[in-house]
C-alpha cells in the first residue's frame, strides 16, 4: 500500500542513487586492487626468477657446466614448497638437466604450460613462468615457476568483490527503506497536524523530535508560523468582539442622554445641555474608532518605510519638560534622569505619541501625591525608557494582559478611556523592534521599553537647552 | 472672505458652508475636484477647503495641479482617514493644513481664519508685539511694558505660537500640532497647564490679561485696545 508512494520519496530516490555509486566505487575499487596486487606479483616472481638464473650463470662461468648442475641440485635439495624448477639444455636441443616443458630458445620471458602437480583447479594445466638465459658454449639454462597462485589470488579478489557488492546493496536499499520509511512518518505527522488544523483544530502543533534537524526546524518554523497565524486570527477575533461590546457602552450612554434629554428637558438651555452632553458621547466613540485604525495602520508595518534617525534623548527630555507641569498640577510630581546622545532610527511621531501615553498613564492612574519618575539609560541590552510610579500597582497575573485591546484594568473602568493607549503603545514599540516589560516598582508600576536597536552618541555635545526645571 | 469647499458629501458641504455664511462669510461649493479646480482657476479665494476624496479629480490631484499651475490659494484638506501617513502625503501635495473627519467647526473656522490671515513668507518679523508684550525672536527674550518675563523653551514656544496668530482664535488641536508637534489627542490637560502658567508670567499683577479663553473654541492672544 506504501510501496508506490515509498518508490516515490526522495529519500528512497536518494538511497538508490547512492547504493548504485557505492557498487560502481567498489567494483572499481577491487578491479583496481586486483589488476595491482596481479603486477606486484607477478613482478616479484620474475624478479626472483631473474636473480636465481643470474647466479647461476656466475656458477657456471666460475666452474662450469658441473658447477652449474651441482648448484641446481643444491637449490633443490633445499627446495621448500614454492621452489623453482630448472632445466638446462644444450644448444642442439638435448636436455641435460630438468623437466620444464620444451620452449623455444629465444632469451627472456615466456608462459606455458604443464602437467598438473595437484595444486591447480581441476582439469586444468599448472601454469608456469619461465625465463630462459644463454650460457656461452650453446648451453641454454631455464628458471621457472608454477604462476597458479597468482591466478588464484585474482579469483579470490574476485570473489570478495561480488559479495562485498552483494552485501553494499543489500544493506544500502535496506538502509534506504527504513531511512524512507522514518521520514515518510514525519512528513505524515506534518500533513495530519496541517489537516487537523484545516479541519478547525486550531491549537494543533507539528509534534517535534527532539533531535535538531532539518525536518525538526522545518516543523518548528510551521509552528511559529502557525502561532503568528493563530495569534493574528485571536486578535482579528478579539477585536471585532470588542469593538462590538465596547462600542455598545458608550453607545448604550450616549441613548441613554438623549433619551433622558427628550424626556425631561425643556428650555433650550436644558436641550443645549444634552446635545453637548451626545457630542461627547460621540466624539469618544469616534476616538475609538480611529485608535483602532491607527493601531492596524502601525501593525501593518507601513511606516517603518519612513524611519528616520532621531533623537531619542532629546525627545524624552522636551516631553518631561512638558509634562512635568502637568503632573504638578494633578498634585503628582515627575522627575527624570535621562542619559544624553542615544540615537534611533524610527518614527519620531509614533514614539512621541508612545512616549506620552505611558507617561499620560502614570498620571492619570496613579494617586494624589504620587512620584512618577521618567528614565532613558543606555542598558545591556539598548536604550531603555522607563516610566515609573510608587501608585497600586498591577497584579502580577494582569501585566501581560494591559496591553491588549480595550483592555482595563476593573479599578480604571470608571475613569474615561478608551482602554487602547497602552495597545497602541505595545504596537508602535513592535514596530520599533522594541520591548516591553512591565514590572513591580515596589510599590506601583514599572514600564521599561527596550530598543535594542537604540546607540549611543557618546562625546558629542548636544546643541539642546538644557532649561532646568 | 471668500472661500471655496471641494466637497462631495452634501451633509458635510452644508454644515460647513452654513457655518460660514453664519459669521458674514462667502463660501462657493464644488461637489467634485474637477469643478474645484475650475473654480479656483477663475476665482481668487482666501481659503480652499478640500475634501480628499471627491469625484473625477482627487483632491492630492487638485492641489497638486493648481500648485504647478502658480495658483497659491491656501489649502486646508479634510478627509475621513485618520491615517498617519495622510497628513505628511497632504502636506506634500501642497496643502497647508489638515483636518480629520469628523471635526468641529470651530476647530476649521480657526483653522481657515489663521490660514486666511497668515503672513506672507517674505516678511520675516525678529519682532512680536501684541499691546505692550514684546517679543525679540532673535534675542529670544520676551518682555511687557519694558520689564523682563523669564519663560522656558516650552513657554515660549507657545507664546510665539499665540502672538503669531495674534487676534486669532487658536483652538488646543492647532497648539498641540505647532508648539508640540503632537498629532494626537492627548489625555491630559498639557495645554491648558502651560496655557495657564504662561497666563501667570505674562498677565499676572496686570490691569488687563493678554491671553484670553474662548470657550469651546481656543485662545487668542490680543491687545486690549482692538479687543471688541
């Protein structure tokens, strides 16, 4: 049922073309090791062949022919197996000595045959090598050796060839089948999760391996692909379902005004009142409305198009000069400490207006008499704003959640808002590559916004007022 | 004045030339950009308030065709989206000013006022004066009736802003956009904080206080004498 499928994966393809290459590299390989390991043979056997004749005629040209014969029967008197065999002849052709086969007397090497002497394959002749030396006086001496070992090292090569090639294939397509086979499980495991989620299971997740491979990052980047999908589908949800409901409070209000409006006002003054009292309503509703734009406008990333170099430092500092009368006049108060020459490439009104809503709501939520305190350093990890204050707090449980959509904290649902600040403030810091951690002043709440991409512009004397406040 | 509305939604155009011709003034209707343009052609008006999105000729177009064809009317644009980029995009085109649907007519009617009265560029005053208020842009030291007021760079700012528009009425969204370059509506009261404390370096121990409130509507700044 898999076979057909199986032929078909890569892998197995793969595994084919692989066990093909390796039988062709071992053919050549043992053709190449046996035509070599023949030549190294076949050479030391002549060159032995070739001493033991030349000594020999040194034998003979010191003590003649009996010295000659009476050294052959000394070398096969000490004949160990392996030896050689020598004949001598005289010049018209009389054999002295010897019993190779009969060759013509022509000086150097020549193969031929003899009677078998039990050490050759059945049936067939013992295989010899001969090399055949003049002497003076027309005598002709021959050295020779049986060569069937030679030959019988080539079978054995051969052998060990065809099984070696036998066995690489073997293991090879094996190997491959179960390579095929593992992997075939994997890409199936990818295209069951791909069909659970089609089929509306939107939490499923390729399962990984544990092991840091190509297939385990492959499913790994799906599941963060599948994250961002699935987050996107959430907030896209969330949205719509808060628009719905936080749109029907202000509205509900705003039916309520004219309602009331109809029903008991009566002299234009009254009648002023409550359309004074709609157009609140309605310029809050609208507010809303276009905080949501802005917030998908930023969150499509068009903007970064026009980034632009920009004085982080200086920013911050004109925004506390701005806002420290501010908080004063809330009974609160603002101080800042903030390091000089940091410099970001970004969107100079985005962050402003980023800026002023995390300072803006330290103002606005914290209590009278409260010490918010304004920060821009150069941290480990890029330039860090912080916006502090010594107020309640947020519940350790809730920090991650403020800075969702229409998000409120239940102590802050009375004051007006429309719950998207701290959104559009996560959205522009996305934007920025920058991040965002909230954590406990002790007492009250620390923002910190990390722009890892901020530098310092350090030995530079900034040409700004440095008014004291 | 004179003044010319490109506007295509009939409800808008009403509430904005209704609004007009209630304080004396003369306002021509195109309800598509090709009309406007042919308007403005023919017509010196003191103000054009163009709608982005009107038929057969978008307003980026209109503006743009009447700049490269020598015609300097100043051009406020009004448009539905809230988008960021819109504005810079206006602005680029040959708008002087911008505003986002919906708005108050009084935020526009100071809008068109400050762009109808604005100066023409040639003349660069180094001097604000504003009864016995002097500003010296280039010195940058304020003073009233010959004694010296000590403002922050923030305070001064504003009050250049003011003196600048002087016996016109500037609304917070104007102050929040020129003095400090905010385009958005933000939480707190940082205008009238500042407008206050300037109030009491400028005014304080005065018989007459310079800078007023216009309820519902803005600040002006003015000398007593041409005051009503």
């Amino acid at each position: 049922m898999h076979l057909q499928r199986l032929l078909k994966t890569a892998s197995f393809k793969l595994t084919a073309l692989y066990v093909l290459l390796f039988g062709l590299s071992v053919a050549a390989l043992a053709t190449v090791f046996y035509f070599n390991a023949v030549r190294v043979l076949d050479a030391q056997e002549r060159a032995r062949i070739q001493s033991e004749a030349s000594m020999l005629r040194g034998e003979y040209e010191r003590g003649g022919l009996p010295a000659l014969l009476s050294g052959i029967r000394e070398r096969q008197r000490g004949r160990i197996a392996g030896g050689l065999d020598y004949t001598v002849y005289r010049g018209d052709g009389t054999r002295l000595f010897g019993n190779l086969p009969k060759v013509p007397f022509e000086k150097g090497w020549k193969h031929t045959s003899g009677p078998p002497d039990g050490d050759e394959p059945p049936g067939q002749l013992e295989q010899l090598l001969v090399y055949r030396l003049p002497l003076s006086n027309g005598l002709w001496l021959m050295v020779g050796d049986d060569i069937g070992h030679i030959r019988e090292l080539g079978h054995v090569i051969e052998d060990m060839s065809i099984w070696g090639l036998l066995l690489a294939v073997t293991l090879g397509v094996i190997g491959g089948a179960a390579l095929s086979l593992a992997f075939l499980r994997r890409i199936d495991s990818i295209t069951r999760t791909a069909e659970a989620i089609i089929a509306g299971d939107m939490a499923r997740r390729i399962p990984l391996r544990g092991a840091d491979d190509d297939i385990d990052r492959l499913a790994t980047t799906l599941n963060r692909m599948l994250d961002r999908i699935g987050s996107l589908v959430e907030s896209v949800r969330h949205v719509s379902n808060d628009i719905a409901h936080d749109l029907r409070t202000p509205l509900a209000r705003l039916r309520q005004v004219l309602e009331d409006g109809r029903r008991s006002a009566r002299t234009p003054a009254e009648y002023e009142a409550t359309t004074e009292r709609a157009i609140r309503e309605i310029d809050s509703i609208l507010e809303t409305f276009s905080a949501i734009l802005r917030i998908a406008q930023i969150e499509a990333g068009t903007r970064r198009s026009g980034f632009r170099r920009l004085d982080l430092s200086g920013l911050a500092e004109s925004l506390v000069h701005s806002f420290a009368p501010v908080a004063e006049d809330g009974g609160k108060s603002l101080s800042a400490s903030i390091a000089p020459g940091l410099v970001l490439e970004g969107d100079a009104e985005l962050l402003t207006q980023m800026m002023v809503n995390l300072i803006e709501n330290a103002i606005r939520h914290s209590r009278d008499g409260a010490a918010i305190v304004i920060g821009l350093r150069n941290g480990p990890a890029g330039a860090e704003f912080s916006v502090a204050d010594d107020g309640p707090g947020i519940p350790a449980g809730e920090r991650e959640r403020i800075f969702r959509r229409f998000y409120r904290l239940e102590r802050s649902r009375s004051t007006a808002g429309s719950g998207l600040g701290l959104s559009l403030v996560a959205a522009i810091a996305n934007l920025h590559d920058a991040k965002i951690i909230v954590s406990d002043n002790h007492p009250g709440l620390k923002i910190v916004i990390v722009f890892s991409q901020a530098k310092s512009e350090t030995a530079r004397e900034r040409p700004l007022s440095r008014a004291a406040e | 004045m004179k003044l010319l509305l490109v506007e295509d939604d009939a409800q808008t155009a009403g509430f904005v030339i209704h609004g007009f011709r209630e304080r004396g003034h003369v306002v021509d209707h195109a309800p598509d950009g090709r009309e406007g343009f042919f308007l403005a052609t023919y017509n010196a008006y003191a103000v054009a308030i163009v709608d982005r999105m009107v038929p057969h000729m978008d307003g980026l177009s209109l503006v743009r065709a009447l700049r490269s064809a020598k015609i300097q009317t100043p051009v406020i644009f009004l448009t539905t989206m809230s988008g960021i980029d819109d504005r810079v995009e206006g602005l680029e085109a040959g708008g002087d000013d911008y505003l986002v649907k919906p708005f108050a007519f009084s935020e526009l009617y100071a809008r068109v006022n400050a762009l109808a009265r604005r100066a023409p560029v040639s003349t660069q005053q180094t001097v604000l004066r504003v009864g016995d208020l002097e500003m010296d842009l280039l010195k940058r030291t304020v003073t009233r009736g010959g004694a010296a007021i000590d403002l922050l760079p923030r305070e001064f700012q504003l009050l250049e802003y003011l003196m600048r528009h002087a016996d016109e009425v500037v609304t917070r969204t104007m102050l929040l956009e020129g003095v400090w370059e905010f385009h958005f509506d933000p939480k707190t009261n940082i205008v009238e904080t500042h407008i206050s404390r300037l109030r009491a370096k400028v005014d304080r121990g005065r018989a007459t206080g310079l800078i007023q409130t216009i309820r519902g509507s803005g600040y002006t700044i003015r000398a007593p004498a041409t005051a009503p």
